[in-house]
C-alpha cells in the first residue's frame, strides 16, 4: 500500500506536530530538558534575592563606564535636557471659553517654569534640583532599580511661589522592617491591603555611614483629607 507522502522536520517528527505548542517539551536536542523553574509570581521569584540584585545594579553602573554610559544615554533619550510641561485643559468642562483657557495655559505654564526650574532648586527640599533634574534621576534609578519613590513636603517655612516641595527616596531604604521576609500584606517595606493597593511604605532612616541598620518608619500613602503623605 503507498504511503501518503509527509513533511517531516530535522528529527524525523511530522512538520504539523513539530508545528505545535511544545513550551513544556525538552525542545532540539534535548537542551531544554533540565530547564523547570518553578511557576512563581514576580514577587515570589525576585523579592527573596532583591536587595542584593540591586545592590548588584547598583555597584555596576557606579564603577562600570559602559553601563554608567548607558544609564546616561537612556536619560538623554526620554528626557532630554529640559522637561516642559504642556498643560491642555478640557476648557468646556472647565466652563470657560477658548480664548479665556489659553490665557489661563500661558499663566499655569510660566507659574510651573518659575517653581519647577528655578536655579536653586526650590521644587526639592534639599535644593539640590529641579524638575528636569528630578526627572532625569528617576529614569536613571528605574532603569537598574526598578522603582524610584518621591515623597511631597509641605514646607511651612518656605517662601516661594508653592510650599509643596518634594524630596527623593532612595529605593534601599524602602523595605521590610530588619530587612525580613515581610508576608502577605507587606512585601519589600510596601505595606498593601487585601486588594494588593499600596496603603504605606515602611523607610529606613538615615543612619550614615552605617547602611540600614536604624529605626524604620511607617509612612502611610495619603493623608486623613487624601492628600498624599
């Protein structure tokens, strides 16, 4: 009886079945064989070895020109120099005319220029930079963080334009209390509710030149009126 002629692949498997979805088989030549991770959630697969993964990041863009070159160039790409900002309104909903909202636009925007882009940097509380500045740090530390975490400051001492002022957060000091393991409702210093929302962070105070052996304070996301703490 003849044989009906059939495609076959490098291993003699008929082409349609060697076609299919075979994302659990042991793949050409067995190389995939003894590859069986564990099917974990991203926090059950990175937050037991995270800290010291980033310290790793960390130490390497620090003291490894070509990854302190490319954090530098993928600040540059998304940033850029400046980082203005362009206010649109929804001007009907607003109940103002055309004409009215783009007055409004240009005074929203040299108000913002004027508090964001200062030359002593009165956005941060430190007053070590501006908004670009901010910005540009951000990109920087999520490129091998992760994260980045910035928290406002009401500062009733200022004299500027605003008294909300912000200051940066460090990631390393975002974590679970005595740096343990943390469980269902606090993982990695983020203290989250049965619905997985971030209700507080737990920080480590500065205690240089020690390196996060201080007390730890429970910041909570927002404020009793809703603004954020």
């Amino acid at each position: 009886m003849k044989r009906t002629p059939v495609l076959i692949d490098v291993n003699g498997v008929p082409l349609r079945e060697s076609l299919s979805y075979n994302g659990g088989g042991a793949g050409f030549g067995g190389q995939m064989a003894e590859w069986l991770p564990p099917a974990q959630s991203a926090d059950a697969a990175l937050l037991p070895a995270l800290r010291l993964g980033n310290a790793r990041a960390d130490d390497l863009v620090r003291n490894n020109g070509i990854a302190a070159n490319a954090v530098a160039l993928h600040k540059d790409h998304i940033v850029g120099h400046m980082f203005l900002i362009s206010y649109r309104p929804n001007w009907r909903w607003l109940g103002m005319r055309e004409t009215a909202a783009k007055s409004f636009v240009d005074e929203v925007e040299a108000a913002w220029s004027e508090y964001a882009e200062g030359m002593s940097g009165e956005i941060d509380v430190e007053e070590k930079r501006t908004f670009t500045e901010f910005i540009r740090e951000g990109v920087g530390v999520h490129a091998f963080n992760g994260e980045i975490f910035v928290q406002p400051v009401w500062d009733t001492e200022s004299t500027q334009l605003f008294r909300t002022r912000f200051k940066a957060v460090s990631p390393k000091r975002v974590d679970t209390p005595g740096h343990g393991m943390g469980n269902r409702f606090l993982r990695a210093g983020v203290e989250v509710d049965r619905y997985g929302r971030a209700v507080a962070y737990h920080i480590c105070e500065d205690d240089f030149p020690r390196s996060g052996s201080g007390r730890w304070e429970r910041i909570p996301r927002e404020l009793p009126t809703g603004r954020p703490a």
